[in-house]
C-alpha cells in the first residue's frame, strides 16, 4: 500500500503543478496582451512583464483547486487506460482507502494554497496597483466615487465610550505616500457639527500619525436646537502648517479601500472588519469574503472527490479530452456556486458562514452521487 500511496502522491503533485503552471501561463498571455496598447507609451515591455508577475500568485490561487482537479482527473484517467486502477481495486482498495491516498497530496496542496492566499498573492497583487500608478504618475480616486473616498472614524475614550465622530473625505490617494485634498467633517455623540477640519495633503507616520499640511480647522460654536434667537458666538478659524492628526484613524485603511475584499488576506479581512464593527458599519460583504478565502484552500479536497469517479471509467467510457472537459465544467460550476452565494449572503442576509460553504458541500454531495453510480455499474 505505501508503494501505491507514494505513485498517486507523486503523480497528483507533478501533474495538477503542471496544469497549474499551464494555467498561469495562459493568464500570463492574456495580461500581456490587455497591456500591449500601454507598452511603448505608458510603459516600457519590462514594466509591463513586472506588472504581469504581480498579479500571477493571485491568478495561481484562484485557479489552484481547479488545476488541482485537473491533475487528479489526468493521473486517475491514466491509470483506468493501462488497468493500473484496475488492479489496485483487485488488491482490495476500497474506495474509502483511494479517497485517503488522495488526501495527502490534497492536504499538501490546501498547505501551499493557504500559503499563497495569506502571505504571497495579496501583498503582491497590492504591490502591483501601487507599482502601476506610480509608473503612470496617476492616483487613486475612490472606486468611481466622484467625490472621492469616505470613511467614517469614532474617537473613544479610555472607558470606550465615543467623544466624536468623524466622516473623512480625501479626493487622490497614493498608496504608502499621501492623501489629498481632506475634508474632515467632525460631529460629538449628539450628532451635532463641532468643526470642519481642511488641509492639502496628509501623511502618515508610525510615531505621530496622521499629519496634516496647509490645515485649516473651522470650530462651530454649540446652540441648541431649539434656540431661535441671535447669538453673538463666532466661529473660530485656525490655520497650521502642519496638524497632528494623531493615530485614531488606522494608516493603512486608504489602503484597503484600493483592494477587492477577495484580493485580502485573512488578517487584513479581520482587521477590516473589527474596525467597520468598533465604528457601527456594514462589514456584511468582508465577511462574507473572509468566510470564503477561509474554506476556499479546503475545496481542494473536495475538487480531489470529484475527480474520483473518473477513475472508475474504462477507457471506453471517453477519451482524456473528454474527461479535462468534464473537469473545467465541474470547476466552472464550483465558481458560479461561489459568487451566487456570496451574492445571496450580503442581499438576504445569508450567515456568511453557511454561504462560504454550501459551494464545497453541494460538489461533496454531487461526488457522492458520481460514486455511487460508478459503483453500481462497476
């Protein structure tokens, strides 16, 4: 048995490495090809090939369980075509011993997706939005928003009750470097307007914060609501060349803003969502991506069920080109499962959990049935 588990190990791992690398070959291609109006004008052919190596990690994860299948589905066919399957289920292989020789090079590969998922495609494909607009001089302008990128920041106090809340507006963002043209509207727990803060450009510092240069700061004097008289309150203007802004507002939120929630690490979705929650915000759709990114590595091991069946084929039952058809069906049907219910949690209010994993358990349900009718015709 350990001769057999090695040979499917081996064979699962070099094959489903070659679909993978087959795959990002072709994503590779077709990146180039959507730059080639940019090359000679915008950039050169070196930055273009750079631009495109950072985003393959992202490319590499979203397609591994897929690659993954495909390399069962290659190796298991193979095996059925010169009755090297056949002999193994003679020797008494059952099905629940074939499904754990599958496994471990699946649980080698959930490793290596949670690797590349967590600590190599996010920062990378990051990496590459910022190394693009700084190649073409542009910034970054709030996700289509004419009025540029909103965020809403509450001040608490030792005793975590709010002082004040904050809705900060900046129009251009250049990610690790600035943000411009702020405008901080600043309300107390009243809901009352305390002041207007304004400046040209603000930068971040690990030690101080946010500081604000050319600052303006607008102090509305309080009246109560109800008050229909004349005052003789004043609003105070104060001008700085620089404002401490001070750490309340987290450095890095500009930067989420730029990247899609999928396109997150689990740690950067974490932290998103605990800051939307501490300042009363819809975080439905990050955790909904959180949940997903969190089963995604384990639907390898559900791909690898699903190329179980094939298997048991004879070489009659289709060719190879047949059955990689077969396979890119079942993974084409897998992504739509995702999307649909990732749609479904954030419009009906679904459990981000449950809808990250019905997905991988609607393909354990349809292997389970491939099993069983493979089995009662073999």
């Amino acid at each position: 048995m350990k001769v057999l588990t090695k040979l499917i190990f081996v064979q699962v791992i070099k094959s489903s490495l070659f679909v993978l690398l087959a795959l990002v070959a072709l994503f590779a291609f077709f990146d180039l090809i959507g730059q080639s109006s940019k090359i000679g004008t915008t950039y050169s052919i070196y930055q273009a090939f750079m631009l495109t190596a950072l985003v393959l990690p992202m490319r590499g994860y979203q397609v591994l369980p897929i690659a993954v299948m495909l390399g069962a589905i290659f190796t298991l066919s193979r095996l059925a075509a010169t009755s090297q399957f056949t002999v193994m289920r003679v020797s008494g292989v059952s099905p629940w011993r074939f499904a754990s020789m599958l496994m471990l090079p699946g649980i080698l590969m959930v490793l290596f997706a949670f690797t590349i998922g967590e600590y190599v495609a996010p920062p990378a494909h990051r990496y590459s939005k910022e190394a693009k607009l700084d190649i073409t001089g542009d910034s970054f302008s709030g996700k289509d928003l004419d009025s540029g990128i909103w965020v809403r920041d509450v001040v608490r106090n030792d005793k975590n009750e709010p002082t004040s809340i904050r809705f900060v507006n900046v129009s251009r963002l250049k990610p690790g470097e600035a943000a411009y043209n702020w405008k901080v509207y600043v309300f107390n727990p009243k809901g009352d307007m305390t002041s207007i803060v304004t400046a040209k450009e603000g930068r971040y510092s690990d030690s101080q914060g946010w500081i604000l240069k050319d600052a303006k700061e607008e102090k509305f004097p309080l009246i109560p609501k109800d008050f229909k008289g004349t005052t003789d309150e004043k609003i105070e203007v104060s001008y700085f060349p620089e404002l401490v802004w001070g750490k309340h507002l987290d450095g890095n939120i500009f930067g989420l803003l730029m990247v899609k929630p999928e396109y997150m690490s689990l740690q950067e979705l974490y932290h998103y969502i605990e800051y939307l929650k501490s300042n009363g915000q819809t975080y439905k759709i990050f955790e909904t991506a959180f949940w997903s990114k969190m089963f995604y590595p384990f639907a390898i091991l559900v791909m690898l069920i699903l190329a179980m069946p094939f298997a048991y084929q004879s070489a009659r039952a289709g060719g190879m080109a047949i059955k990689i058809f077969c396979g890119i069906m079942i993974g084409i049907l897998y992504y739509a499962l995702n999307n649909i219910f990732a749609f479904i949690s954030v419009l009906q209010s679904v459990p981000s959990f449950i809808s990250a994993l019905m997905p991988s358990v609607m393909m354990l349900m349809l292997a389970s049935i491939a099993m069983w009718f493979v089995e009662r015709r073999s």
